[in-house]
C-alpha cells in the first residue's frame, strides 16, 4: 500500500510542481501589468497600485496554497483510510473525514485572514484592492480546475479505453501503465481546483456584504429612517460588523458538524448518513447563531425591537445550499426518479439512455437557475422599500450560502480520498477475496461520488453569487451610474448623454451584442475542453499501448509498466492545454472592453453568467446521472454487469464524465476571472485615452484570441486516416457545397 | 406508388385538419381576450383595439395557409418526382424544385400582402396592429413547428426501435406499421412549421426597417443634417420607401434563381450545384439590385452624391445569410473537419464519436452567434454619428437577411419532397434491383439532408433578427424611455426615480433576475420536448409490436399493416404534447411582467434570445453532423454499413434526431411568440392596476405554468418495471440523501 501511495504522492507533487512552473510567468506578468496599469490612475494614491500587484501576487499564492493543503491532506490520508480499514470501518470514515476538513478549514481559515488583513489596511478602498488579491485567486483556481479536469479525464479515459475496452484488463489493474495519472487525477481534478475556487467566492461575499453595509449610510432615506446621522452611523456600523459575526459562527458551527461525523464500529453503517448529520448540525446550528446575533445585536435603533430581516436575508442563502443539495440528488440519486428512468431507458439502447440523460440534465439546471432567481429575489425585496438595505441583502444571502463552506469543502476532498483508499486497497492486493476492508473502502468510495457532486452544485452557486456582488464593483469602477444632482442641472443635450451611459441597457444595440458575445463564451470554452480532453486521452491511449507493445510480460503481470511516463504525459498535456481557455478568459473581456466600451463589457459579463450556470449544472448533472445510471445497472437492474443494458450504460458514463469533471466545473473560475478583468481593466476603459491606444489593444487580444483558438481546436488525427476507401461500384459524394 | 402516396396525403390532411381543431378554441379564446385586454387601453382609438384582435386571427390563418401550401404542394409533388425520376433526372429535378418554389412564393406573396394592408390600413399604427398579426402567426408556427417536431420523430424513432432494432427489417419497409406515419412526419415537421415561421421573421422586418425609416425625423439631428424639415421629410420618405423596394427585388430575384435550377438529361449531376447557382444568382441579383436602388433612388439631399451606407447596411444581411449558410456546411457536410473527426472518434466506440459531436456543435454556435453579432455590430456602426440611422441600419440587416427568403423556403420544401419521393419508390417496389431512376431518387434524397439543414440555420438567424426589432417595439410599449425635456425639469427625487427606469438595466436586481428566468426556459422547453418525443414513440413502438404480434402473416409480408392507427397515435399525441410548450411560451412572459415588472420582462426577453439561439444552433448542428457522420461511414469509411464504426454512428444519429428536428427547430418560433406576449401586455404591465389583480395574474400565470411542467414531466414507465431485483449477497444501497 505505501508503494502504490508513494507513486500517488510522487506524481501528484510534480504535477503541483510543473503548474506552479507553468503559471510563474503568467503571474510574474500580469503582476507587474497591473502595477503599470494603475500607476497613472492611481496618481494620487500610489500605496493602492502598489496594493493591488501586491494583493493579486498574494491571492495567487493563497488559492495554490489552498489547493496544496488540500492536495497534500489528500494523498496523505488515502493510504491510512485504507489501512485504517483493515481495522474498524469507523476510524476509516473518521479518518478521511477529518484529512478532509483539514483542507476545508485550513482554505476557510487562509480566507478569513485575507479578507481581514485587506480589510484593516485599506478600509474603503478595500473592495478595489481585494479585486486584485481576487483576481489572483481566481487565475490560479482557473489553472487549477482546467488544468485538474483535463488531466483527470484524459488520464481516465485515456486507461479504460486501452484497458477495458482493447486488453480487457479490469479496471484499477497495476498492469495499466496510467493507473497512477488516473489516481493522481483524482486528486489533482477534485482538491486542488476546488479548494481555490470556493476560496475566492468566500472572500468576494464577505468584502461585498461589509461595503454595501457601509454604503447604506450614502442613502438619505436610510438615514432618516433610523433617527440622523448619529444614530444611523452607529446602525450602520453593526451592519459592518454582523457579516464578520456570520463568518464567525459559520467557522464554529463547520468545526462542530464535522466533530459530529463519526461511525459506530459493530456494523458497517452508511457513511452518508453521519455526513448528513454533520451537515445538519452545521447548517442548523449557523441559523440558531444568526437568529441570536440579529436578536441581541441588530435593534432597530428607533424602536429598539431586534429586525429579523437581517436574519431572514442571511437565511435565504443558507436554505438556498440545502435546496440545491436537494436538487443535485433528485437528478443524480440512483434511486430517485430521473436515474431510475434513464436506466430504464437502457432498455432501448444506448441513444435512449442518452437522450433521457439530456432531457433530466437540461431540466435540472433550469430548477437550479430558478433557486438562484428566488433566492436573489427574497433576500431583496425583504427589504422592500430601501434600494440600499436591498443590496445589502443580497450579499448576506452570499453570505449564508457559503456560511458552511469549511464543512462543504472537508465532504469535497473526502470524495478523492475515499476513491484513492479503494484503489490503493484494490492494486496493493493486500487481502485476497471479498474482505470486510474491501467491503469499507468500497462502501466510502460509493459515497464519496455522492459528496463530490453535492460539493459540485454548491460550488457552481457560490460562484454565480460572488459574480453577482463583483458586478456592483463593476458598475462603480466603470461609473455607469448618473448622480442625480449632475442631471438635474444639465442641459437637455447633456441630459440626454447621461441617459445612455446609465447602467447596462441591454437595449441598446452594442450593448446586446456585448451580452451576445459573453453568452457565447462559456459555449466556446466548454467545446475546447471536450476536445482538449480528447487529444490529451489520445496521447495516453498510444504510451500505454506502446507499453503492452514494448515490454515483455507485461500482460502476463511479470513485468511492471513504467507508471511514471503515463504520469508525465497528461501533467504536460493539461498544462498545454489549458493555455487556450486561459487566454481566452483573460483576453476576450479586454477585447470587448476596449472594442465596445463599458456598458457592453458589463453586458457581456451578464451573458457569460448566465449560460455558464446554465451549461455547467446541465453538465454535470447529466454527467452525474449517467454515472449513477451505470451504477444502477451494475447493482443488478436490467441484467447487471455484462448486459446490453449495461454497455450503454458505459457509453453515458463515459460521455458524462468529460462533461462533469472536466467542462462543467471549469466554467466557475472561468467566470470569476472574466468578472475581475472587467473590474480590473474598467478605469481604463472609461479613461479618455486616444483610439489608436484602443485599436492596438483592439488587435493584440483579437490575435491572441486567435492563437488560442487555433491551439484548441488543432487535431491528433492524420489526413490519411480520414480518406475513406473509394469504392468503385458507388459514385463519388457530391462535392463540398461552398456558397 | 400512387396508392403510397395516397396514404402519405390522407395522413397529412389527418394531421393539418386535426391541428387546426386543437388550436381553434385556443385562437377564439386569444381573440377575445386581445379585444377585452385593449379596449380600455385604446379607449379613444377603438378601431385599435378591434385591429389588433381582427389582426391576430388574420395571423393565425395566413401563418396556417402558408404552412397548408407548403404541405399540399409538399405531398402532391412527392409521387411526381418518383415518377418523373423514372424518366430522367433533369425532371425529377425540376419538380421537385418547383413544387418546393410553389410554397416559398406563396409564404413570401402572403407576407408582402399583409404587410401592406397593415400598413395602408393603419400607418403609424402598422407596427402595433401588426404586434397582433405576428403573434397569431407566431403562435400558429409554434403550434405548427413543436407538434411537427414531436410527429415527425416520435414516427421515425418509433418506427426504427422496432422496425430496424427488434425484427430487423430496413428502413422504409412497407411491413412496419409506423412507416406511413413518419413519411407524413417529414412532411409535418419540415413544411408546415417551417414555412409559417419564417413568414412572421419576414413580416416583421419589413414592417421594423418602414417604422425606423419614419422615426428618423424625430431625431433633431438628422433633420439638421439633412438640410431642415422639408429636405429632411422628403428624404426620410425615400427610407420608407425603401425597404419596399429591397423586398420586391428580393422577391424577383428569387423567383429568377428558382428559374436557373435545372439539370441536364444525360447525367445525374450533384443536384446541389444548380441549388446553389440558383442562390448565388438570387443573392447577387438581389445585391446588384440595391446597389442600383442606392445609387439612383438615394441621393444625399444636401450633396445630391449616392448614400452608399444603405446598401452596405443591406449588404451585411445577405452576407450573413451566407456566412450563416457557409458555416451549417463546415460543421455538418460529411467532407469537412468536424464531420470527419467525428466519424473517425467512432473507431473508440459511440461514447468517442458522441463526444467529438458535442464539442463540435457547442464550437459551431459560438461562430454563428458571432456572425449575428457582428452583422449587428457592421450595420449599426456604418451609421456612426446617428443613432437613428443606426437603428435604421440594424433594420436593414434583418431585411437583407430575409431577402432571398422565397428561395431559401423552396430549399426547405424540396427538403421533405424528394425524402418523400425516395420512400415511395422503395416502398412501391415499382422497379426491382439498382435501377437508374432509385439511382435518381436516392441521390435526389441525400441532398435533401443538406438542403434542409441550411434552411434551419437561416430559419433561426431569421428569428433572432426579428426577435431584436421586436425587442425595439418592446420598450416604446413598456415606456422604459425617459424625454429628456421631463428629465430636465424634474426634482432630484422624480430624477432619481426616471433614471431607475431607462432602458433594461441588467445590474438592477430584479432586472437580471428576468435575465437569468428567460435564459432557463429554453432550456426547459428543450427538456420537455426531448421527453415528449420519448413519450410518444413508446407508444408507436408498442402499436407497432402489437400490430406485428396479432396480424397474423404481416412479418412474412402476405398481410398489410393498419398505417393508419399509427398516424392516428403520432397526430393526438403530437397534438398532447405541445399543450405543455406552449402554455410555457405564453404564460411564463405574463408571469414575470406581472410579478416583478416591466424591465424584468425586457431582460427575460433578452436572456431568452440569447440561450435559445445558441442552443437551437447547437442542437442543429450537433444532430446534423452525427447524421452525416453515420452517412459517412455508410459510404463505406471505418468498415462501413454493419461494422462497429457504423453501429456508433448508428447510436450518435439517433440521439440527434430529437435534438435538430424537435427541440432545436421549436426555439425559434417560441421565442418570438414570447416576445409578441411580451409587447401585447407592456401597456397593462405599466398601467396603475391594483396589486390584487397583478396577485391574482401571477397566480394564475403560476397555476399554469405548474401545470404544464407537470404534464410535461410525467413518464411512461411503470414503477415496478424500475424496482431491480434485490440480490441478498450484496448490501442494499445506502438509503436516499435528503438533507
């Protein structure tokens, strides 16, 4: 078992090490891009351009840090799991769990201590500076989880296509050359992305809710309505600190959840069910903590009655978690409706399977989206009546949605943990035939694929909430906003100016067109990963059949195959590959930017939030009952294993897992990253610099945006390969039907 | 084959005259309620209120004739291209073609017609009278173009899951029971919809790009420019006039280019090479043609120089129709790329070749959806200066892009025609073995695929571009303008309050609330309509088995099979099944006007607009190159018909079907019966009504809508068909995860 950890360990380390190599650069650049950048914008105040480059260098370290810890507590507790079997099925449940929510609260600790850190620095310029350590976190999280997703199914799919399905080798068998990428991948795919995605969606709602708390005191009618200046401000200010005291109670109440999680030792019980009491407990005791805070310390200061909105407002997140938990198993859970029909609709054959897949998939993330919209539009109009109380609502629905975050992430890394623990077990061959540690392992690797797709939705969320709150820091820096006592003043000719500079008027031609363009991108990135993950499969498809080809009794078990030349293989494949999407994220928001103007950007931005949340749910919940579908049927339905029923099962698993694992989360950070950009770059946009300035901007990112799409959209497949014979007897095709 | 013919017509006429019945309480409620709905809002025009109820039913039967026409021409020619095939391949040809021309003239005849009584009759009032023509043609198209889609495959797959996959009989056999039925299907689907819905797209441009023409003069500085109000009003009557003339020489140059398709006798040529020299002399016929318009009709009032920006603005149209045109072709004709990768991925198996296709259709959308908005982008721009004119441009770009509309729907039609003609000369057996006129018909079919597909790209181009002129009329009826000459004047609160209400603002709240519901419902109704085809094929599959089970002889061919109980499943359940889509598509609109406002509705629109044209593309294009992928290995790549490679094919073609002829084809009509909704009820939405009515329309709104999702979610599959045979070796599955 520690051999099989080791080669786990080792490979996971490089990979970590090769993307921090590949980044370096990347981040070397943009830091220094950023400090040029705002030196002239920032004339007055140079400490905040210093503050920003600073700020982005120490949230690109932060989010790798954050995925290093997870990493490491992963591929670390793997092998005690599955040692720990051997022994009790409690200390195997308590021990990954726990490796697990190291990585959660070390990821929540690292967010609370930026965000405080930013926030006693720079007070209220603490938003624009925490857009840089943002934009940071995000870039690195974006490298991460598309770097993670395309190494984790390239080397998946890359092994059972050879193994299973050409040498008829189960799977898992140390005899596949990409055994360990595909352990590795596990990790690399489910900690390191994951951990620095949410990271930064933790930070951004908690930095909103404390600003739009300060900026209720901007609002006259907010003023008068709790009793003047004086006793406003001092309102106010608790409103400043409530957010601080939600993360507060969230920390402890994660903390007391996972302490909840634990296993009795007579029986081998369902590890689902501690993990859910945890959740529970965590969640339930967050709500308690609210209600007292609100109750205790947020008095109406006119009446001196506790206001239960705040609390209502935080609520609204936190029920908005369960609800997309709840959805995430009604469309993924074998045993509720959607999987049971798409299995049933294995009867039929694969493309029924398929379709029903699709089908329960594009319903889902309209459910989903819908949660979203609800949530978003009860936590405002609670507030009813105060635009300013409004707003601040809705960054404390972000708030409760990610009250739980430190528990979510320690049941996300429990996931590969688990998965690792029942490969390591299966390949050290330490026990022969059915065992009661095998049964363990197995039974926490079941789970674990459960855990990893609540932690999935939940993540798509946070980020869909934290780029609605950077979209407030983008109306501001790009000041698509009139002030009242500019108009009121003006001439008709100047009013009518202002009319069309205010917010983001998707009715205006150029700006639809920006949001067209932003609805189309998370469309384009998710093609390019879907064929990035081919090309880099097909490299491993041909290393580990020159491997069967080129050593001598390899087959026969004799000979070990060389694990870490598989391992090389999809770390340098996802590291290329992940440049195309990268670019485009960076470049095509600057692009439309500086080709359009502000209130397009802003457009583009909603487009891209919009179809990413869509398409991403859709994939991986279909992705995530295709799965399960599979599983069904290996559980005996239909035949079971080795059914006709059963192959079409594998055929949407496996067109499911590029969809989930690797496109669909990849669209979060995507997301993120282009939001901060626009944030980043918006002072500029809006600055008076000359069109010759705009138009090479205009030509550098357009040419950029080329080589990136060429890059991803090149082929592993031969001219010649794709002539079909020419038969004789049958006339030739019509030709190519150019207009 | 006149007997097969027959019975394709009698099962047409079924299905026209049965759809008719379903909508026709449904149109008489419509009529009433628009009548009752603008009575007291046209309280000092009552004629308005009578035009648009008199305009909407006016609609719903041209929209209905348009697709009558296209049918009868449709099944009438059919049997005559079989027939003409046996004695040359020029007349098969030629038939076929101008029996598709028959239709296209008539929907393009039908649509300058109404037009222009609208606008005689009406005048400045055309666009909001023909607010009311469109949607009852709109909703016609829809009704036409959903029940279509759910006919014509839940025949196909219906016919094949048995036919092919069960007894193994070939396709088109005259012993399945369903073939009758999914010959009347290709009809359905293809003519009917297809024809109504474009005819809307083609009405609502001209009708946008005579009312931009007249707003110019209430633009101050287009008067200035054009040398003061008499010069300028004379001018801007030659933009009125305009449009006018682009349509009438759209309307000969089609008809020119129908002229130039034919073939020569003493060969079968690549039909697709007159279909496309007919196009190109239609397009540039059509470009010359505005060029000269420009060049002598348009002269600069103040220089007396030709304005050359108007026929540039047009040009951009056309060039997007064959932009749009070039691209259907790279991503779906089986000699390019994207086809060829994935016809070669299924040398992996289906799960590779399924894989290949999605990426390939989510790239696919991407290009369009850029083509659409940089034509949007050029012929905005190419006004700079003049927003106005501007709006103008962009009015001229959906004209140009509807120019050689007549032509494009004779393609359709030939689509379905000659599909039809190669089944009844199969299955009437006229010639036995390889003869020259099956040689005839079957190349005749092949093209048809193609003909088809690139219609469909148009088709939804087309609808999109109407739907963004409608959006235009949206919010002159929601009010969401501000006159600056109130602006001026106002206090700062009455400023603040008008400046909250210009235009669609996507980063209010509940404005991107809107954008985030319309975006989800096509979504949806994708979801519902992919269900709705499995539904309904599992009844053809179980008539078919049943017919084939208790007719004794039928397998052995001396018994015939009742094809009409299978027409007479397909056209009630087609007819069930587009209840659930369409309440959505009319009551989804109402709700959020209702419920959370006027700019909330605006933004649901454009949200709409947006994932519904990439998705429709998507599905479109996906389904199109699986199609062609399957043709591609039957011509004997890969192994060819029977080998492995071909069976994936196989199964990445069927799962297309409901994707490119159901759900992606049903977008376009439904978004643009959702925007006609939309700007039908703005005046109520903005009118002072009291809150307990806006309650009760949103709870009925609701009512509806729950309805519909539950009628459209139910499945056929009984419970204990889903219940797995428990194995007491093996643990049960951990019991469901509710939290």
């Amino acid at each position: 078992m520690v051999s099989v950890a080791t080669a786990i360990q080792e490979g996971a380390m490089a990979y970590l090490a090769r993307q921090l190599r590949t980044m370096m650069p990347f981040i070397a650049l943009v830091t220094i891009g950023l400090y040029l950048l705002y030196r002239p914008i920032y004339a007055d105040r140079p400490t905040l351009a210093v503050g920003v480059a600073v700020a982005f260098l120490l949230g690109c370290f932060a989010s790798y840090g954050a995925g290093y810890v997870g990493m490491t507590s992963a591929v670390h507790g793997n092998v005690r799991v599955a040692n720990a079997a051997r022994r009790s099925y409690r200390e195997a449940l308590q021990i990954a769990f726990q490796a697990g929510t190291v990585s959660g609260m070390f990821t929540v600790g690292l967010g609370l201590l930026g965000a405080t850190i930013m926030f006693m620095y720079f007070r209220e310029n603490a938003m624009r500076v925490l857009v840089g350590f943002g934009f940071g976190g995000s870039l690195v999280a974006a490298f991460m989880r598309v770097g993670g997703g395309i190494y984790t199914k390239a080397a998946d799919v890359g092994a059972d296509l050879v193994g299973k399905v050409e040498v008829g080798i189960p799977e898992d068998d140390p005899r596949n050359a990409a055994v360990i990428a595909d352990n590795v991948g596990d990790n690399v795919g489910d900690c390191a992305g994951m951990a620095a995605d949410v990271f930064e969606s933790y930070e951004v709602t908690l930095v909103a809710a404390i600003i739009l708390g300060a900026a209720t005191l901007l609002d006259p009618e907010f003023v008068a309505r709790y009793g003047g200046p004086a006793a406003a401000g001092a309102f106010a200010l608790k409103l400043i600190i409530y957010p601080l005291l939600v993360r507060a109670i969230g920390v402890f109440a994660s903390l007391f959840g996972t302490w909840v999680v634990r296993g009795r030792d007579e029986e081998i019980g369902d590890p689902m069910r501690p993990i859910n009491v945890g959740f529970w407990t965590a969640a339930v005791l967050s709500a308690a903590g609210f209600g007292l805070v609100n109750a205790f310390y947020l008095k109406d200061p006119t009446t001196g009655a506790p206001d239960f909105r705040f609390f209502f407002a935080t609520l609204t997140g936190i029920l908005l978690a369960l609800v997309i938990g709840w959805l995430t198993e009604i469309y993924t859970h074998p045993d509720r409706g959607p999987v049971r029909e798409i299995a049933y609709s294995a009867k039929t054959g694969p493309a029924t399977l398929l379709l029903t897949g699709l089908g329960a998939g594009l319903e889902s993330t309209v459910w989903a989206i819908l949660a979203i919209a609800v949530t978003l539009a009860a936590s405002f109009t609670i507030f009813s009546g105060s635009v300013a109380l409004g707003a601040y609502g809705i960054a404390l629905a972000g708030l409760g949605l990610l009250t739980t975050t430190g528990y979510i992430l320690a049941e996300d890394t429990f996931g590969p943990i688990v998965d690792n623990a029942n490969g390591i077990f299966e390949m050290s061959g330490v026990e022969r035939g059915e065992s009661l540690a095998g049964r363990i392992v197995a039974r926490l690797d079941q789970v674990g694929n459960t855990t990893k797709a609540l932690t999935k939705g939940f993540a798509i969320a946070t980020a869909v909430v934290a780029a609605i709150a950077l979209f407030r820091s983008f109306i501001g820096e790009a000041r698509l906003f009139v002030r009242v006592e500019e108009l009121v003043g003006s001439s008709a000719q100047q009013a009518g100016e202002m009319l069309s500079r205010v917010g983001i008027q998707v009715n205006l031609p150029l700006v639809f067109i920006g949001m067209l363009i932003g609805g189309a991108v998370p469309f384009l990135v998710s093609a390019f990963l879907i064929r990035a993950v081919g090309r880099s499969a097909f490299l491993v498809v041909e290393e580990v059949r020159r491997q069967f080809r080129e050593i001598p009794g390899l087959l026969a078990g004799t000979a070990r195959p060389d694990y870490s030349r598989c391992v090389d293989i999809v770390t340098k494949a996802a590291q290329r590959e992940l440049m195309g999407p990268g670019i485009i994220a960076i470049s095509v928001p600057i692009l439309v930017g500086f080709g359009l103007g502000a209130a397009p950007l802003g457009a583009y931005l909603a487009g891209a939030i919009l179809t990413a949340q869509l398409l991403a749910v859709f994939m991986a919940n279909t992705g995530g009952a295709w799965d399960n579908a599979k599983k069904k049927i290996e559980d005996g339905y239909l035949g079971g294993k080795g059914s006709d029923a059963h192959k079409a099962g594998v055929i949407g698993d496996t067109v499911g897992d590029p969809l989930k694992d690797t496109a669909g989360p990849a669209l979060n950070p995507i997301i993120k990253v282009m939001n901060l950009v626009a944030i980043l770059i918006a002072p500029v946009v809006i600055a008076p610099i000359s069109s010759g300035v705009r138009l090479s901007v205009v030509v550098i990112t357009l040419a950029l945006v080329t080589v990136a799409v060429v890059l991803s959209r090149r082929t592993t497949i031969h001219e010649e390969e794709l002539t079909p014979p020419t038969d004789p007897a049958k006339p030739p095709r019509p030709p190519a039907l150019v207009r």
